[in-house]
C-alpha cells in the first residue's frame, strides 16, 4: 500500500514538472519563477536519490569486507569505482540546472 502511494507522489509530481518546462516566458522576456522551482526540485530529487545511493553502496562495501577481510583490496576499488559514478550524476544534474536556467 505504501509504495502505491510513493508511486502514486511521483507520478504526480513528474506530470506537474512537465507543465512547469513547456511554460513560455511571459511578455517581458523574464522567468515566471514556476521553471526555478521545477528545477529545484528536481535537483534536489536527483541529489537526494545519489546521496541514497552513496550510503547503499557505502553499507554493502563495508559488509562485505567485514564478511571477506581478504578481498578488502578488491572491493574497495569496486566501491570507489561505483561512488565516482554516483557522484557524477549528481554532477551532471548541477550542471544541465545551471545550463537550463
């Protein structure tokens, strides 16, 4: 029931996003302040879900060292490897904001 409802909040949400990109600039040539707040949220989505990210993977590494100290080397890479990645998608979300507004 409680992921009906997560799934139900997103799907309003990225249906209400919509409207707020395809809106033109008003007479003046300057922001209604909709497409700031779209892009806030969604940074702020697309942050929060690589800062989820992090954490799973950070909670998973260091399990499994503490069940194979010997492959310590190994997964530590594989951890590192994984955070650059997760990282440069919150990167990449920072920047088309920027480049969006």
């Amino acid at each position: 029931m409680r992921m009906r409802i997560v799934l139900l909040a997103l799907v309003i949400l990225l249906l209400c996003t919509t409207s707020v990109f395809a809106q033109a600039t008003n007479g003046g040539g300057t922001d209604t302040g909709l497409k700031t707040i779209g892009l806030v949220i969604g940074m702020g989505i697309g942050s929060g879900l690589c800062g989820i990210g992090q954490g799973r993977a950070a909670a998973g590494a260091a399990e499994a060292i503490a069940r194979n100290p010997g492959a310590a080397g190994g997964i530590r890479f594989a951890l590192i490897l994984g955070l650059a990645f997760i990282e440069s998608l919150a990167l990449y979300v920072f920047v088309v904001v920027f480049l969006s507004r």
